[in-house]
C-alpha cells in the first residue's frame, strides 16, 4: 500500500481516521488492561499521544498534494459537465480556509462540504446532475490555496 493510496483513505472522509484510532486504540486498550503489568500512567499516555496524533493530522499537518489536485480535477470535470454548476460556496471557503497558503484536514474537509452544497444548489437548477470520470494522471500537480 503506496503512501497515495493510504493519503486517499484518510482524506475520503472525515471520520475515517477517528474511527479506525478508536477501534485500533480500544482493542489495544482492551487487551493492555489484561495484562499483569497494567499502568493507568502508561494508558493515560497512549490516551495523550492518540490525541495529540489526531490534532497533528487535521488541524497541523498539510493536505497532500495529490489529495488536493484530485479535488482540483473533480470539481473541474463536474464543473465542464454541469452547465448550472457555480462554485460559490467553494469560493467562499477557500477564502475562508486558505489565508496563509497553507490546507490543512480541517480545511480540506470544509471544502468538501462546500463541493456537496454547490452540487445541491446545481441539483435543483437543472433538476439533474452528470458527472464524468477524471483519469488525468498528471505529473504536475495544483494546490487548492495557491
């Protein structure tokens, strides 16, 4: 499994990563409590580094560009299918969230919602959508916050 293939996982859902950090640390859990060498120290900073790991990923840690050029690319092709598709909210958020050049998961994830609520708004004024593949595979890539 290539680092692209684990950064599209993670970044295909908000929830995905909490979730597999709470059944992985829970199971985890589970068994250490068992134990005869049981720490409520040791527990309390696996708890700590848990946390700490979640915050790096969504609120420090950049956006990989490869995750942001496949958006890129998405609301490009549903832009060029969609002639009732406007990306008002998109650019809203991305003002929002790309002050200082820099996309962080949070950000990442707000602009998805943003992509959902223009796909809404293009919904209900052409009553329906289509949406074509992007098999671009370019070399190049683009950041959203450029």
């Amino acid at each position: 499994m290539s680092f692209e293939d684990i950064s599209r996982i993670l970044y295909t859902h908000w929830i995905f990563l909490i979730l597999a950090v709470y059944i992985s640390g829970g199971f985890t859990y589970l068994i250490y409590r068992k134990l005869p060498t049981y720490n409520g120290k040791a527990v309390k900073l696996f708890a700590l580094t848990i946390v700490g790991g979640l915050l790096l990923f969504y609120f420090v840690l950049p956006v990989p560009v490869e995750v942001q050029d496949k958006f890129i690319q998405t609301v490009q092709s549903f832009k060029k299918d969609n002639k009732a598709f406007k990306d008002t909210y998109i650019q809203l958020t991305k003002r929002k969230v790309c002050r200082n050049k820099y996309l962080n998961a949070y950000g990442y994830f707000q602009l998805k919602n943003s992509f959902m609520k223009d796909q809404d708004q293009a919904f209900k004024a052409q009553g329906s959508l289509s949406f074509s593949a992007n098999d671009q595979d370019s070399k190049t890539y683009k950041y959203i916050c450029e």
